[in-house]
C-alpha cells in the first residue's frame, strides 16, 4: 500500500493514490497531494476542491466529468463551469484528479 506523509502522519493511499480513508482529508493533505502532482494550489482550485466536497455530501458520490461541469456551472457560472476552465486546473482530466486532491473516491466511470 502507498502512503503520503504529511507532517508526522503517513496517510494511506490506495493503488491509484486516492486516499483510503476519507476522513484523513484535511488541507495539508491536499495540498501534498497536490504536489505530488505537480500542482500549486491557488484559490481557483481550492474553490473546485469545496464545490466536490459538497457535491459528495450531497450525493455520497465523486461526479463523473459531465455533472462535474454541469454542477460547477450551477453553483460558480458557466465561466468556472466549462470544460476548458476544469481541464486547465486539473491537468485534463479534472473529475479523476480533482476528486483524488478533495480527498474523495475514484468517480466510477473514470479508468
């Protein structure tokens, strides 16, 4: 199994480096998973980080890319809401890997 350390903890990640617990999220974490991904965290990020973090209390599940966009343009406007802004932020592939930095599952349909 992998792990992320993150001050003194290691945190547990799964094959695919998705945390294993949700509950070891925190800020710190994301930030190192971030960088493990070659990511800076800047606000525009840390506001799509929240926003899947509500969709998964909400609905108990990471969104695939089409309702990721669909939700963020809901709840931030169609000009946070497109996927050029999320593929920007997210290296393309903003469902898979915005969902590993909010600490949430793997979305289903992502391989």
């Amino acid at each position: 199994m992998n792990s992320l350390t993150v001050g003194a903890r290691a945190i547990p990640l799964d094959k695919d480096g998705f945390l294993v617990e949700l509950s070891d999220w925190s800020n710190d974490v994301a930030t190192a998973l971030a960088a493990a991904e070659g990511i800076e965290l800047s606000p525009e990020h840390w506001e799509i980080l929240e926003l899947l973090r509500s969709f998964y209390a909400e609905f108990q599940l990471s969104p695939a890319t089409r309702p990721l966009i669909k939700y963020t343009a809901t709840k931030l406007g169609p000009l946070k809401g497109n996927s050029l802004h999320l593929n920007r932020l997210f290296k393309g592939t903003p469902a898979k890997l915005a969902a590993k930095l909010a600490g949430l599952p793997k979305p289903t349909n992502c391989l």
